[in-house]
C-alpha cells in the first residue's frame, strides 16, 4: 500500500487541549487524546464533533518533545515541560469504536523551531 502522508507518524499518548480557533476566541476547552503525531498533523480522539474545514488551536502535551528546541530556548523552561502549540485544521472525522471521534488536522499555524524540533522527535523515537 502506497503512504499517502509526507512524513513519518509516530504512536504517542498524552492529553491535547481543543479550542475553536474563531474571532473572538471561545471560552469552552475541550481535552482529547493525541493519538499519532507527524511533522505535518495529527490524529486525536475527542468527545466533540468538528466539521471538516475548522480551524482549532491545539495545545499538546507531548512528553519528551521540548528536550529537542536549542538550549537558549530552553535555560528558563527546565521546571515544566512545553506544550506543543498549533493551530490546524480538522481534515477528516470518524466516529471511534467508543462513541468517541477520531480528528485528524492537518498543522496550519505552527513555530517553524516548534515544528523542526517536533521532527527530530519523531525521528529519535522511531523504530530504526
């Protein structure tokens, strides 16, 4: 079977905080589970339905990821680790063998040293 996707995806747990990226922004967050990750998007499971086409700011909180940003970036972030910030947009949605949804999102919005880190990542947790 052909990989339709440009980069790796890498199987990964930790919770995702969902916002409706609008104007004005929403109060309501949601959290959801990250599922997979890639340089390029995602796949969460979520209690929330959203239509293909909107755009959400994700906040992920994807252990180990940070330890990848420069040094200088790092020296006053060492108590906490960094959640991985993006806005994207909803690409597909299918109902969950739970009666939860699965979203994938493609990575609209994101730090092009976020996303370059994000990379390395993936690539230091891939099966060689």
């Amino acid at each position: 079977m052909l990989e339709k996707r440009s980069y790796k995806r890498l199987s990964v747990s930790g919770d995702t905080v969902i916002s409706e990226y609008t104007i004005p922004l929403p109060d309501e967050e949601f959290i959801s589970e990250l599922v997979n990750i890639s340089r390029e998007g995602a796949l969460l499971k979520t209690s929330h339905y959203y239509e293909p086409g909107t755009l959400l700011k994700l906040k992920m909180m994807l252990c180990g990821w940070d330890k990848f940003l420069p040094m200088t970036y790092r020296l006053d972030r060492a108590d906490f680790a960094e959640p991985l910030v993006s806005i994207a947009e909803v690409i597909r949605i299918e109902t969950s063998d739970d009666s939860n949804y699965m979203l994938a999102v493609r990575f609209e919005a994101i730090d092009e040293l976020h996303q370059r880190s994000l990379g390395e990542f993936i690539s230091s947790n891939s099966i060689k």
